[in-house]
C-alpha cells in the first residue's frame, strides 16, 4: 500500500521554521536525515534549526565542520520561535531525552 506523504508535504509548506530532531546519541541515521531535509527546506525558502539532545558524536564533525549548522538542546524559550517540530529516525519517546518534555508542550504541529 502506497504511503500518503501530503500531509508531511502540506506541513512543510506551511512552516517556516521547523525545528529538526533526531534521538539521542545521534548516528548517521539521525544526522544525515536532519542535515539532508534542513538543507532542501533551505533550498525551499525556509529557515530550519538542527538540534540534538545530547553530545555531537566526534566521528560526524565532519558532517558540520565548525558546529555551524547543528545545534544543542537545552529547556527553555530558545526554540519557542519554531513553527513545527519533525522529530526524525526515532519514533520512541524514551530517546529524545529533556527534549521530550519541551515537545509534549509544543504548541505547534
């Protein structure tokens, strides 16, 4: 059975800054899917944040040489100005770390 992307398609239209998260201890998974989809959405007019949760892993800074682009977690109104939260790789609560308390409380999409 085919997947029906129009409701993920729709959201990115609207959004016009998504916050992209990953699970904890990122992988290439993670990372590469948030560094991939914030670089389209670039492409696309939009203005994405990348963070993670928890310690960028030394093997993937060649991923963000510099930090420039993936940035850390921390509680608080730091992100309250993203329009949509896309959590990516992971479908489980228990690994999105502090992070899954600020989005239980997200007011968006």
């Amino acid at each position: 059975m085919p997947l029906d992307w129009s409701p993920l398609v729709e959201l990115l239209r609207r959004s016009h800054r998504p916050l992209l998260m990953t699970h904890v201890r990122p992988d290439a998974d993670g990372l590469g899917s948030q560094l991939a989809l914030a670089d389209g959405l670039r492409g696309m007019g939009k203005g994405p944040r990348v963070v993670i949760a928890s310690k960028f892993p030394p093997r993937y800074h060649f991923l963000d040489p510099g930090r420039a682009v993936v940035e850390n977690f921390a509680p608080g109104d730091k992100f309250k100005s993203c329009d949509a939260v896309l959590v990516l790789d992971t479908g489980t609560w228990g690994q999105l770390g502090e992070f899954g308390s600020f989005l239980r409380s997200f007011p968006g999409p």
